[in-house]
C-alpha cells in the first residue's frame, strides 16, 4: 500500500513528464519553424542571386574609384538601376563569392539581364568596360593624331603638345613622329590616355619592325631597319591590294640596286604638307624638297605614313622579278612592267583607254574581281589621284592646267615607277 509521499512523488514525476513532452514538442515546432523560415531564406536568397538584378532600365555602366567600400559599391549600383535584392543578401553573397573586398577598381557594363552574381564576378575578376581605337594602315601622323583626339572616353594629355614634345613626353626626345606608331586595333578603358595609347603602338611598331628586320632576306637594298621602315611606309601609300605588297616592294628595291630615282608621288605629296590640294602639277615634282624622290636620288629621310606588319615583310623580304614600273588597272590592282616600253604600251591601255584589241580583257580582272576592300583614309589621297597625276605618271608632269602631258624622254630610265589612275 502506498502511502501519502509515495504518492506525492508519483505526482511530481509524473508532471515532470508532460512537461518535458510539452518543452520537447515546443522545441521541434520551434526548429520547424526556423528549418522552414531558413529554407524559405535560402530558396528566397537563390532565386535573388540568380535572378535578373534590375526590374527596369539600368545606366550603361558603373565605376568603382579607388578607395570605394562595399557600401559605397552598392549605392552606386542602387543609383544605377540595381534594385533587386536587400543590402544584407548582397553581402552575403559576395562573402560567398569571396569578392567582399576584392571588387577592382574600373568601370563595368550593366544591363537589367545580369545576376547579382555575374555582377559581382566581374567585379571581383576585374572585367572592366574596354573601348576601341583603330590606327589605320597608310595613315600619316596628323591622321593618328585626330583619330585619338577624337577618340571617347580616352582622356586627352596630348592636345597642348606639338610632335616634339609628345616625343619627349613618350620618352623618344628628337626622334621623328612619323611611322612610328604601329597601324592596329588597341583596346583601352575608362582613365587611360591618348599617351597610353601612344606608348603602346609605338613599342608594337619597334618590336614589329625587329622582327621584320632579322628575317630580312639576304640581298635587301637596305643598309637599317630605319631604311627598311621608310620603304615599308611607300609600299603602304603605294599599294592598292594586300597581295601586290611584294611585287611593289620589289620594283622598288630593284629601282634602288640600280641606282634609279623611285620618282613616287606619295612622298612628293608628304613634301609638300598643306600645300597639298589634290592636285600634283609638273612644279611639285620640280620643286626640291626633302621628299621629292623625283629630284633626290635613294629613300626620303623619314616614313612617310605608318606601315602595317605586311608593308614591313614585303620591305625586307620583296618578291623576286625584273619589273621596273608598275600602272594602275583602275581597279586597286597593277600593271608591272620590265621595260619602259611595255609600260608606256600598259600605260596608253589602262590610263589612255589606248588598248590594242584584247589587251584590256586579257589584261585587267574582270569586273568581279576588281578589289573590294575599303581604302583607309590614310590612303584616299595616294589611291584615288587627282587629273594631274596621269601625265606624271606616264613619265612627265601634268602642265599648269588641268591634264595628262606624255612625257617626251620616253627612253630615259629613270620613269616614274607607278602610273595610277586620273
């Protein structure tokens, strides 16, 4: 028989009991309840690291200056466009990424179909927005000049400079500006400079020009890689089709072996600078200037253009032959020449619409095979001659006026090299 205090105790147990049943139950619903309050978060927290960043329009671009925190990165981001998800989701995420402060500086694209965590990837690997700026092959360096002057948004250090002193400012004191620059596409963002482009394409052109020149062949007409630059730059001024660029070369270098003016218009037009209107009449080619190689013998004293890497092998590697003189077919393509006889008779064909029945078929490309490229603006000048550049070209200079003038010394070696069109 139990007595009063064992029944006491039974009753003290016993609660205990319901009470822990009641705590253990409490606590399961409790851990439900987060477990599901977690899984909610997290599916929540997916769906926003996933999920497009903006519901609307967006800026094209965001910066991070020097110096920015988180923060400061993500108010950016809010003023940009970026709405979606809550500040503390986007710290978490970038904890998770590990880009929490590794976020480089730079300026990077937007646009309402990226991620938070594509955002923040590029951020944190650096994939800044990059900017184009194309340097033309045949372009002389008042064209490279305008070219990066107008170029955005590339900051401009170089306007108040004159040619020398954008030299010394790149570290190349006294050294002519033209040719030096290697014609490309280079690639640049936000902050750089007209003289970090410069500082580029000038050590490109130096490494491409010591390439060239230690594959030289052997029997090259040239005694420098300066030499070799400055005949590259009349090859590109010179050639209307990439793949005449030997063949032009090599009249040009035989015309050297044997002592020949080169008597090519381009360098007579870079002699003359602004005095240049379009128009090359029989005083230009008489009158002196460093660059007239109708009265100076050998290669001009500077490039007259920036050659391309082609323009460069076709300088120190020039195709095989005895062409002397090459005229223009009309259509970017030449006519070469050994004798100046066969030139005169190419010439009266394709400029004087003299030909012998036959020859200009036989002769020229058809009409589908005519040069489709787009002449550089570099080159509109050289390629696209003015009226009074036929009768140079023939063997004499146009008169004064307007006009083809044949060339009375036809038997004299020293002819013009090329003919073009009028």
């Amino acid at each position: 028989m139990l007595d009063g205090n064992t029944i006491d105790e039974v009753d003290v147990a016993g609660g205990r009991r319901r009470a822990l049943r009641w705590g253990l139950g409490l606590l399961c619903l409790l851990l439900l309840a987060v477990a599901a309050a977690a899984g909610w978060g997290w599916m929540h927290y997916q769906r926003f690291a996933d999920a497009p960043a903006a519901s609307a329009g967006t800026a094209d671009s965001v910066r991070i200056e020097r110096g920015d925190g988180f923060a400061t990165v993500l108010a950016r981001l809010r003023e940009a466009g970026i709405d979606a998800g809550h500040d503390l989701e986007w710290r978490l995420l970038a904890r998770q990424m590990d880009a929490a402060g590794r976020l480089k500086v730079g300026e990077y694209a937007l646009a309402p179909e990226l991620t938070p965590r594509e955002l923040l990837q590029r951020m944190r690997d650096g994939r800044v927005l990059q900017y184009r700026v194309t340097l033309v092959e045949g372009w002389n360096f008042r064209q490279l000049r305008a070219a990066l002057a107008a170029a955005q948004p590339l900051r401009h250090e170089t306007g108040d400079m004159d040619d020398a002193a954008l030299m010394a400012a790149l570290g190349h004191p006294g050294q002519h500006p033209e040719g030096r620059f290697l014609p490309e596409t280079y690639l640049y963002q936000r902050g750089d400079s007209d003289l970090d482009i410069l500082r580029r394409a000038h050590a490109a052109m130096e490494q491409a020009l010591a390439q060239a020149w230690e594959s030289r062949a052997p029997d090259v007409p040239l005694k420098s890689a300066e030499e070799a630059l400055v005949l590259a730059s009349i090859v590109e001024k010179e050639t209307g089709q990439a793949q005449e660029r030997p063949q032009i070369a090599g009249v040009f270098s035989r015309r050297l072996q044997k002592g020949m003016l080169l008597q090519t218009d381009p360098t007579v037009i870079y002699g003359m600078g602004s005095a240049y209107a379009g128009n090359i009449r029989k005083r230009d080619l008489t009158t002196d200037t460093p660059y007239n190689t109708y009265t100076r013998p050998g290669l001009p004293p500077t490039p007259i253009a920036m050659p391309g890497r082609a323009a460069l092998q076709a300088a120190v590697d020039p195709a095989p032959g005895d062409a002397l003189y090459f005229v223009s077919r009309n259509d970017g393509s030449h006519v070469f020449s050994a004798t100046y006889a066969e030139h005169n008779a190419a010439v009266d064909c394709y400029q004087r619409r003299r030909c012998p029945p036959g020859k200009a078929d036989n002769g020229a490309p058809s009409p589908g095979k005519a040069d489709n490229r787009a002449p550089s603006p570099g080159k509109a000048d050289n390629k696209a001659p003015s009226p009074g550049k036929a009768g140079n070209d023939t063997g004499a200079a146009a008169p004064e006026s307007a006009g083809p003038a044949p060339k009375a010394d036809a038997g004299k070696r020293d002819a013009p090299a090329s003919t073009e069109s009028p």
